[in-house]
C-alpha cells in the first residue's frame, strides 16, 4: 500500500507525463501539477471528515433533546394556565 506521499508523487508524475504526451513542455507541466495539488490541498482542508459529520449528528441530537425537554415543559405551563383560565370562567358560572 502506498503512502500518501507516494501517492502524491504517482499522481504527479501520471499528470504531469499525461501534460507532456499532449504537447504541453515539462516545465509547464511540471508548473501544472504543482498548481492543481496546491488547489486540491485547500479543497481537501475544507472537506468534513466523517468524524467531523459524527460529531456534528452528536451536537444536534444533544440541541433537539434540549429543546424538546424546553417544550415539553413550556406545553405543560400552558395546559395548567388554561386550566385556571377554564375554571375562572367555568366555576362562577356555576355558582350562579
């Protein structure tokens, strides 16, 4: 198995002899390759690993069960406040 230095390598020199079986001079080859990897470094630092996508899951399965627990309790204020709100009404009504 190849290292990823030696995979880098391979795959420069594959492009860059690719660049010159087309025409194009092994200096502006060999300029090419260094470019396209350089881009490609940046491209790669950005990407999320699957880690990266297992910890987000983690944060946002955490976020969802607090607001649910937020909500659950906010729900049952406001059953008991209508409750109250009903009875208020409701029991002089009653009485009367």
């Amino acid at each position: 198995m190849l290292s990823p230095d030696q995979k880098w390598w391979m795959q420069s020199w594959c492009f860059v002899r690719r660049l010159r079986d087309a025409g194009v001079s092994e200096e502006q080859a060999e300029a090419f390759s260094e470019a396209f990897q350089e881009i490609q470094d940046v491209q790669l630092k950005e990407l999320a690993t699957k880690g990266d996508l297992r910890e987000l899951k983690s944060e946002l399965k955490s976020d969802m069960r607090e607001l649910e627990t937020r909500i659950t309790g906010q729900l049952i204020l406001i059953k008991w406040m209508l409750a109250m709100v009903i009875a208020a009404t409701v029991l002089p009504a009653l009485k009367s």
